[in-house]
C-alpha cells in the first residue's frame, strides 16, 4: 500500500511529505479497504496517529509524519481516555523528569496496532491538562488481545516510568483527542460499511 498506492501519506500533511487528504478521502479509503477485509496497518496508524501528530505539530511530530508517509514507520496512539470515554485510575500520566524528559505511567487498552508498532504515541494527562507524548518502545509492556475482528489487531499497553518526549506543546491533549475522535470515528464508520 506504500508504495503502490501511496496510502500510509494520505492524512499526513503535504508539507511533511503527505498528500494532506482529509475526512471525504479517508472515509473513501476506508471504505475499499473495509471491502477487502485488509488486515494491515492503515487504520491504527494513519489515521489516529497520523491526525494525532497532525494535530499536536512541531518538529519531532514532522520527523514521524514523514517516516509515517513514506512507509518507513508505523505508529499507534495509546489513549485509554478517547476509547473508553471514562477516566480511568489506571489512565497514563506522565510526570516531568529533573533532565527535561518525562515519564509515563498507567495503561492503555485496545490499542489499534500497539504490538507492532514502531512509534507509541500516549495520551497521557500531565500538570497542563493532556498533552502528546511518544514512549520510549523499549520500556512499554505489551498484552495482544484476542478480539472478535481479526483485521483490527488491538493491544492493551503499560507503562512504569516510560521515559517519552513531549510532541508539540503542553496542553494539546484535548485538542488532539477531537481531532482523533472525529477523524477515527469517520473513518471506521466507513471501513465497517465497505
């Protein structure tokens, strides 16, 4: 798909190596690809990841956007919040670090493509009310959960002091999370009509 067809840059900015398509498109794509019962990555990665990023900008959002169209990298978005619609206990929070980095904590659940993910993007609620953050892989625990859908693979995700860096400013979690919240939305709907 990456390279036939170009899809993994489709939401991605045109500035930062996408296509910068929108709603109409990716419910267009969703909709084939929903027909074709296709099992890849395109949903949990270019659409909530990708419109994450989008939403959250800055530099480092820019680097994985552009790994993200290229068919370089695929990335998950880790939000207990935005599925669940309730405020979990166990929700991810992150904490500043003394070195300027922080650390995450909590889990996420059904998470769309978060066993074989190259980048995990949380949202995780901070001292300025939810901003973006992407954990360190290495450190995030892993659960594959079975699900009725074999072409939605979905993980629950855990968190002990994750080292993450924040993506684009403090605060941008809510905005984020309308953005994924529309965007997803609209796009599943139309992949379960394809």
């Amino acid at each position: 798909l990456a390279s036939d067809l170009a899809l993994p840059a489709a939401l991605v900015p045109a500035d930062q190596g996408g296509l910068g398509f929108g709603a109409i498109e990716a419910m267009v794509i969703g909709r084939e690809l929903g027909r074709a019962l296709h099992r890849g990555p395109w949903l949990g990665s270019s659409v909530p990841a990708a419109t994450a990023l989008a939403a959250a900008g800055g530099p480092a959002a820019a680097a994985a956007l552009s790994a993200i169209a290229a068919g370089q990298a695929t990335a998950c978005l880790a939000d207990d919040e935005l599925l669940t619609k309730r405020g979990d206990a166990d929700a991810p929070m992150a904490d500043a670090a003394a070195d300027g980095t922080h650390l995450i904590r909590g889990r996420a659940r059904f998470v769309l493509d978060g066993a074989a993910a190259d980048y995990v993007l949380v949202v995780a609620q901070d001292a300025d009310g939810g901003s973006l953050y992407q954990a360190d892989r290495a450190g995030v625990a892993v659960t594959a959960l079975e699900t009725l859908d074999l072409t939605r693979p979905m993980a629950t995700l855990a968190f002990d002091a994750v080292p993450a860096t924040r993506i684009g400013p403090a605060g941008a979690g809510p905005a984020v999370r309308a953005a994924v919240d529309l965007m997803a939305g609209l796009t599943a709907a139309a992949e379960s009509l394809g």
